[in-house]
C-alpha cells in the first residue's frame, strides 16, 4: 500500500514505523523534520500534494486547525483519509466533528475515524497493549475504506473495531473529547470502561 504521512509529529513518527512494509512517503511544513522522520523510517519526502496524488491512504497527523488550509487543495479522490486527530483542550460542548468537516473538505476521498483513542506513547508500543491485551481501535467510515484501515491497525499489532459509518465519528471525537478532559482534571479516565 502506499501510505502518505502527513506531519512529522509523534504520531505520524510512531504509526508510521509500524508501515515499513507499505511504501511510505513524509510531508510536512518543516523540511528539516520531514527528512529526518523519512530518513528514520526509510521513506520519501513528497509535498502534499504528489504524496495525496499517489497515496492509496493519507494519515492526517497535523493539528486540527491545519485542515482547513491543507486539504482543500489535494487531489484525494479514492484516497482513504485516516484522520486521528483530536480537538486540543476540553471541548465543552464539542464542535462541528472534525471528520464531517474533512469529509467536506476532500469530498471525494474516504474518510475513516481510527487511532485517535490513545495517546502517542501506547502506538509507540510493540505491539501496542492495554493491560496486556491488544489495544482495540474503533473505526469509523465507508465499509471499504475501513477495510483498508483495519489493514493497517493489524500491522500495527491491535485488534480493528468497525465501528459503523462516518455519522458515528462524532461519536469517537466526543469519547476522546471527554476521556481527554477527565484525565486533564487529573483522574484516571481508563477505569470508566472497565467490567
Ligand atoms: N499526541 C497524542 O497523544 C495524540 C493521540 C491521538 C491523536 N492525536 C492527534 O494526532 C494529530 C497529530 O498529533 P501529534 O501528537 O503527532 O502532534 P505533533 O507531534 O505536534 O506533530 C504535529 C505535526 O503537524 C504539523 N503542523 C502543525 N501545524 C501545521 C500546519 N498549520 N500545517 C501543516 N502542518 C502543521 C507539525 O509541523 P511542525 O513540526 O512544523 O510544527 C508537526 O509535523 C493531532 O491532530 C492530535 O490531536 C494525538
């Protein structure tokens, strides 16, 4: 598969070394950190726009505040858009979803909800675990373009969730949102699931 990362961050560095089997290409703003990230996961560096042209799935690991700007002008038709972004802070009421808004944004690509549940640290695990078991990872999207994601979350050594279409995403955005938020006021938000 040839997967685009978009950013250079910690969860494009620490998927992305999950995917060296697939032909990886890195784009980000700062060509220094772009390089140094393809260099580390022996992958190209493309601009945005060839990367989107080519990718079979882009994952979007920039902030939030960067789609607007970065996505409308890609060609994305057919891509899988893996988007694991999260809103900074403690959203209270949350937004607009932000996969609705990038599936406005790049309407011709597939957008999946996927691997914004846990934090940097856990996919930097090999393989990443959760009490010992393999971490499960909700996907939310068109049936085939999950497939495609659940590709990848195998690869990186987790168990896929389908978790319905796109119109379920605000529902991860908003687990996220108030998981994120308990754990800001200092309590430890995993135990609400447990059984
Ligand atoms: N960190 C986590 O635990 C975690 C967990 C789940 C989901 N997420 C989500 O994953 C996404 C990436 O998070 P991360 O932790 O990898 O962040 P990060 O380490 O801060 O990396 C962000 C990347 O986005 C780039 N970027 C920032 N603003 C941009 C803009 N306006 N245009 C283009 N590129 C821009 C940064 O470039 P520069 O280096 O030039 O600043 C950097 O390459 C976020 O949406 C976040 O909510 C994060």
């Amino acid at each position: 598969m040839r997967i685009a990362l978009f950013g250079t961050g910690g969860m494009a560095a620490a998927l992305g070394s999950r995917w060296r089997q697939h032909r990886l290409t890195v784009s980000g703003r700062d060509p220094e950190r772009a390089a140094k990230l393809a260099g580390e996961l022996g992958a190209e560096v493309q601009p945005w726009a060839a990367a989107a042209r080519e990718a079979d799935a882009v994952l979007l690991a920039v902030p939030v505040s960067a789609l607007e700007e970065l996505l409308p002008p890609l060609e994305l038709t057919g891509t899988v858009l893996l988007d694991c972004t999260n809103t900074p802070g403690d959203p209270e009421p949350p937004g607009t979803p932000v996969a609705t808004r990038i599936a406005e944004l790049a309407p011709g690509a597939s957008v999946v909800k996927a691997f914004n549940l846990a934090k940097v640290d856990v996919w930097r695990r090999t393989p990443p675990t959760f009490e010992g078991r393999p971490l499960g990872v909700p996907l939310c999207g068109a049936p085939a373009a999950v497939e495609v994601a659940a590709e990848l979350v195998r690869d990186v050594g987790a168990t896929p969730l389908p978790a319905g279409g796109l119109d379920r995403a605000p529902l991860l955005e908003a687990t996220a949102a108030f998981a994120i938020g308990l754990w800001l006021r200092g309590a430890d938000a995993r135990t609400m699931l447990m059984s």
